[in-house]
C-alpha cells in the first residue's frame, strides 16, 4: 500500500504545484487560467495570492457545479470563460463582475437565465450554448451594449419580442433549437449574421427583408414554406428577393382595396371593378334578387342615384390614373433639364443601374446619397450588386423625403414605369 501511495503522490505534488504556479501567475499578470484542472471548487489557496485586480479568468473544461463565489469578488473582470462545466445555477453575485464584456457558459447544465445575468451593463459577448434553456427572459433587452448572443443548441421554443430592443446585436445564433417562430421584431436589428438552422420555423417574416446589414443568413434543417426551401438553398440574395416580391404583392392589393369604394361590393365585383390592373367598368347594375345587370326597379330612386354618382366617382378616378400614366411615361425632359444631362430615349438600362435615380435625389436634397456606383469608360456596366445597393439608396432616400412605403413596395413590385412615375413625383413636390 505504502508504494502504491508512494507512486501517487509525485502526480497529486504535480497538480497542486500547477494551480500554484497558474496562480502566481495570475497574480503578476492579470490572467487567471485554470482551465482543464478537474476543479470541483475554486482552489483554497487563492487567497494566499492578490488577484484583486485580475482581468480575464478562464476555469474552462473543469468539473464545477456552481459558479465559485470567489469568482463574483474579482470585479475588474472583462472576460470569464465557465465553458464545459457542470454548472446546473448562477449566483445572485455574477452581478459584482460589472466590467464584465465577455461571459461564456456554453457546454452547462443551465435550464435558465437568473436576473444577475441582466445586470451586466458592458456585456458585449454572450455564449449559452449546448445548455438546456427553454426560454430566453424579457429583460435580455438590458443588456444595451450585446453584440453577439449565442443559444444554439438549447431547447428554446419560442423568443421574446424584447429581443428586437438589443440595438448593437450584430450575430445571433439560434441553430439547433425548437423554434416555430420568428418574432418579427429581430427585423429591427442591425445584425450581420443570423443562424436559424435546425429549427422548426415554416415562415420567415416579410419584415426581414429590412434586415440591410445581413451578410450571412442560415436557414438549413426548417421545415420551410415561405420562402420555400429550394430558395432558402440558394442564398441569401433569392432569399431577400423572394421576401420583397411577396411584400411588394400584398402591398398592391392592399392598394387595391383601398381604391374599391367605400360600402361598393354588392354593387360590382372585383373582376368588373378591376380588369387587368384597373380596368374599365361594366355599364350595368347588378339586382337585388336576380343578379341581372338591369335595374329591377325594386330598388329606390335614391339607391340608384346614389350608385350612378359612385360610378361616375370610379370612372373619374380611373381617366385621372390614366392620364397621370400618359403623362408619366416620357419623363425623358424634366429628368434632363433637372439633372442637365442628355440620356437616352429608352431609360430601361439607363434606370435600372440606380444611378440617376440616386443623383436626383441628390438635387433634390444634397448628399441624400452619399456613396453612388456610376460606370466608367473601363467597367461601362455596373454589377448587379452595385446596382442593388443604388437603388436601395435610392429607396431609403425616398423614404427619408415622405414617400410612403406603399408607394415603395409598387415601384418594387411594377417596375420601371413605377420610376418614371416616382421620378415625376420627386420632382413636382421638389420643384
């Protein structure tokens, strides 16, 4: 027995003289690494040493059940990495470390979040993932200053809505979780990389198309309708592309009923009222009773009047949009004598790049638009990408000058007649 203990004892001396030596360390240089020691509680004889003022603290990969109130007492830390642990609660006193900017406690048991995780105001990285959370609390939104947020890998089911407040957030990693759904406050976000792979979402928000900063978008592993998957494959361009055309679509036919008059429907129907995109109305008025588009003389004189005069109103508001039309399709001269450059007759090509588009904006407010791809005699044709940050520039510019978002979603969705029709409008209202 003497010898077996014997044949111990230089690894136990070993051991112990490395968590002195990380110590003494720690103490001249302000980093603390513990990391991979089977540590079942912060070491004892950490007190022989000043680590008041340490700034990092890594006891990953250890064995620790609890987090060491001995940790919460260091309160110049910034980083503390807790990573692969068998951390099942938080201390109340997590709250002291508040120079806090790096917390990573992935690879836990944690089935939730305490308070004292909230009460970090310099958070700027938070790591939970491979833990068993079920939900994320409504005051993450304290946490002003995160910049990435990762629960990947949890048992979350749903997020809360508090989650569009985090204004710096600009990587959020959510894979491999039970999410249905996406709030579509995340919209407001200035995020570069999301990851919702591995989930169970069938619907992305239209509203996410307004997420400009997104660089990396992963949606792999859902059960997807809208978009469909075979578009989600294709990348993040298809993507936005697909959400813009859907919401450029309902926005039309928001558009369309407001156009319809106000109590009308028994009157005429959707295909008498609008043929093609506004068509010309039928002469004849339906019946009460028999459907027949003559009058049936059930009807009273008042009713009837009442029904010519919103007729005529409909009549009258289509020749108007006709007109309007008329008029908008040769923008040609006042695009010219506003921007004093000659262009081309056809403006398909010429409108499409963005460049003009984004100038006018610029004569009509400066600097609207402060960076513009224009061609060159080397590269006479722009990059599609180049021609979609123009236009989106041109777009929030609009945006910035009154346009209304219907009217946005119209010119996205009818095209280049829209810019005409847009290009005259800026105009009149700038003259």
């Amino acid at each position: 027995m003497a010898a077996g203990d014997g044949a111990q004892l230089p690894a136990t001396v070993a051991a112990s003289r490395s968590v002195e030596k990380a110590l003494e360390e720690a103490a001249a240089s302000g980093a603390l690494n513990l990391s991979n020691r089977k540590l079942k509680e912060f070491p004892r004889s950490a007190r022989n040493y000043d680590l008041s003022d340490i700034t990092h603290a890594d006891l990953s990969k250890n064995r620790l059940c609890e987090l060491p109130e001995e940790l919460c007492q260091f309160i110049s830390l910034e980083t503390l990495s807790l990573y692969h642990n068998g951390m099942r609660s938080l201390s109340s006193s997590l709250a002291n470390l508040q120079a806090l900017t790096y917390l990573n406690l992935s690879r836990n048991l944690l089935s939730s979040l305490p308070p004292s995780v909230f009460q970090l105001p310099l958070l700027r990285v938070l790591v939970v993932s491979n833990n068993k959370l079920s939900s994320l609390p409504a005051y993450i939104y304290s946490l002003t200053h995160l910049r990435q947020l990762d629960v990947s890998c949890n048992e979350l089911q749903c997020l809360p809505a508090e989650l569009g407040q985090l204004e710096c957030l600009r990587d959020l990693n959510l894979r491999r979780n039970q999410l249905t759904t996406l709030p579509e406050e995340i919209s407001e976000l200035p995020l570069v990389r999301l990851d919702v792979s591995c989930n169970r979402i069938s619907h992305v928000p239209l509203c996410y198309r307004h997420l400009r900063h997104l660089q990396s978008i992963s949606l792999d592993n859902n059960p997807l309708q809208m978009p469909p998957a075979q578009i989600c494959s294709k990348g993040k361009y298809h993507i936005f592309k697909y959400l813009n055309m859907e919401a450029c679509k309902r926005s039309h036919e928001e558009l369309e009923r407001h156009l319809r008059p106000t109590g009308f429907n028994s009157c005429l129907s959707d295909q008498e009222l609008f043929t093609g995109q506004f068509g010309g109305l039928d002469s004849g008025f339906n019946s009460v009773d028999s459907g027949s588009k003559r009058w049936s003389g059930n009807e009273s004189a008042d009713d009837f009047s009442e029904r010519s005069l919103r007729i005529a109103e409909v009549s009258r508001d289509q020749r108007n949009l006709e007109e309007e039309e008329e008029e908008d399709r040769s923008p040609l001269h006042t695009l010219e004598s506003r921007l004093k450059i000659t262009l081309p007759e056809d403006l398909g090509e010429t409108l499409s790049n963005g460049t003009i588009l984004c100038q006018l904006v610029n004569q009509i407010r400066p600097r609207s638009v402060s960076i513009i791809h224009i061609p060159s005699p080397a590269v006479p044709k722009l990059s599609p990408a180049k021609c979609r940050l123009n236009v989106e520039n041109f777009i929030a510019a609009c945006r910035k000058l009154g346009v209304p978002e219907v009217s946005l979603c119209i010119i996205l969705f009818l095209g280049l007649l829209s810019f005409h029709r847009l290009c005259t409008t800026l105009i009149k209202k700038n003259p």
